[in-house]
C-alpha cells in the first residue's frame, strides 16, 4: 500500500510539473503574430515598386520570423509568395509590368509557421521614371521654352516647349513679375479669360491634386492611397518664390495619365543658372497607361476642371 501511496503522490508531482512549465513556456506562443500596419508603396521605375511599412508588433517575440508578402493582379492572377525578413524593410518588388494594378498583401509569420489573421494590403502599379537628361523648364524671357510636355510621342521622355506650342504644355513655368510658380497652364497668366494662348490655340488641362513639400528625392515618395483620392485638387500654380527646399506635385493630365513632378532644389535655390535662361530642374515619375492613378483604376473619364482660375 505505501508504494502504491508514493507512486501516486510522485506520480501528482510530475503531473503539476508538466503543468507548471507547459504555462510558462514562452517559445510558442498559441496565438497567431499580429500584422504589420501603415504600409505603404511608391514606383521606382516601369517594373519595380518599392514598400514600406510599420513593423508588427510581434516582432519582439523570440518566435517570430519575418513576413510573407502577396501580390496579385487582375489581369495575371496570384504570383508566388516572398519570405520577408523583418531587416528587409523597406523592399523593392521587381519584374512587374507597367501600368498593371497589384494588390501587395503582407502578413507576419512565425518560425513555426503560424501566419497573422489579417494582412496590411496596398493596390499599387509601377510607373516609368524620367531623370536623365536633365528636364529642365526656362524662365518666361529664354527662348528655351516655358512648358513642360510630360510624355513626347516623338521622344518617348519629357519634352520642353515654347509658348508657340504651348497647347501642347502639360505644366507652365512663369516668372514674371517675380512672382516664381509653376503648375496648369489654363492657371497661368499665359492665357486669356478664355484659356487660349496669343495664337488662339487652348491651354490643357493640368490638374494638381496635393504638393508635398521640403522632398529631396522622389523615392521618399510614399503613399496608400490614389492620387485622385486627395480632395484638395484643382488647375493652380504653385508658388516657390520662398520655398528653399525641392517639392513634389502630385498631377494628372488631360489625357489621364498621373504623375508625381519633383522640382529640386541646389544648394537652397529653386531657380537656377542666370538671367535670362534660368530653370527649374526636374524628376518625373509618369503613369503612361491611362487612368491609373499609381494606387487604383479609375472607371471613369472624368477630367476635373475649376473654371473660376485663368
């Protein structure tokens, strides 16, 4: 009787044991990691779109292992999943297509493969970037040309032209009066109340729907949402006469292409080189396939007009 007493007893001993360690073991954990949150996208060129995004907050678990990033489209369907480790942040997405749509869902992972409930999810598409040569648009007295056509059919790139083509502008540059700005041409003091140039010929629409200010480089450019979905839009000129630092206008034009126009600056200057040819300087990320505001699809045709601006 007393062995089978102590064989009980001892028997109690290890049971609780094994309770006690199974509650306090910490190395894994019974519920899935928590996603990551804020992500956000920006196109780097016409196959590549890069991410970023705010870390989950179990990445302070020792059983935790990184990320596992997918994309899919439309048009093409699911691509194979990418393993993210949580140092690879931000990350550039490669081989895409231009003009397509993704949507690029991120979870969090374990290393024992438990994946988070939900996903931090962004719809992006990847847009061509023009940087060199040097885009350059002149002073209202050079002879060089005031405006900006952001997408030469001839050239395939961006194209400065004088005022005698200025129906063909995109973006206007006018510094006269010392009044330095920049923006839609139907807004600039180059036409009438009608919004014809001198030869007659009618300005396009440009329409600027955020600007962002103090940038020094386009890549720094991210953002969750379209480019349309910024409410403060309108054909405007933009001012620099006291900006110091380079600034970007999110756009799109009459046709419906959006962009993202970097102006810089050098050295504090926004206007540079000498009288009478000074310039601003240019980067231009272009969306060349219609109504794809880099973020989603716009259905519809609408082009945005404020008939109370020049």
């Amino acid at each position: 009787m007393r062995n089978i007493f102590l064989k009980t007893i001892l028997l109690a001993v290890i049971v609780a044991i094994s309770a006690f360690t199974a509650c306090n073991d910490t190395s894994s954990p019974m519920t899935n990691p928590m996603e990551p949150t804020n992500i956000m996208a920006t196109s780097i060129n016409e196959s590549t779109v890069k991410l970023k995004w705010t870390a989950s907050v179990s990445e302070k678990d020792t059983n935790f292992k990184g990320y596992i990033l997918e994309i899919s489209s439309a048009s093409g369907g699911p691509m194979t999943p990418m393993n993210i480790l949580k140092s690879q942040n931000p990350i550039s997405i490669t081989n895409l297509t231009e003009g397509v749509v993704y949507t690029f869902s991120l979870k969090s992972v374990t290393n024992d493969g438990m994946k988070s409930d939900m996903a931090a999810s962004v719809n992006w598409a990847p847009a061509r970037r023009f940087t060199t040569p040097s885009i350059r648009v002149y002073e209202f007295q050079s002879t060089r040309g005031s405006g900006l056509e952001l997408l030469n059919a001839t050239d395939n790139a961006p194209k400065c032209l004088t005022v005698i083509d200025g129906d063909r502008w995109d973006l206007a540059l006018d510094t006269r009066n010392d009044s330095n700005e920049v923006g839609s041409p139907k807004a600039s003091g180059y036409t009438d109340a009608n919004y014809k140039f001198n030869n007659g010929k009618l300005a396009k629409d440009f329409t600027i729907y955020k600007v962002i200010d103090n940038v020094t480089s386009l890549d720094d450019i991210y953002d969750s949402q379209a480019i349309d979905k910024y409410a403060d839009s309108a054909q405007k000129m933009v001012n620099f006469t006291t900006k110091t630092k380079g600034f970007v206008m999110l756009a799109k034009t009459q046709e419906g292409n959006f962009a993202k126009i970097f102006v810089k600056d050098n050295s504090g200057v926004i206007l540079q080189g000498t009288a009478k040819d000074r310039f601003i300087e240019c980067e231009i990320s272009y969306q060349k396939t219609k109504w794809v505001p880099y973020a989603s699809i716009n259905t519809g045709t609408k082009v945005i007009k404020n008939n109370s601006l020049k």
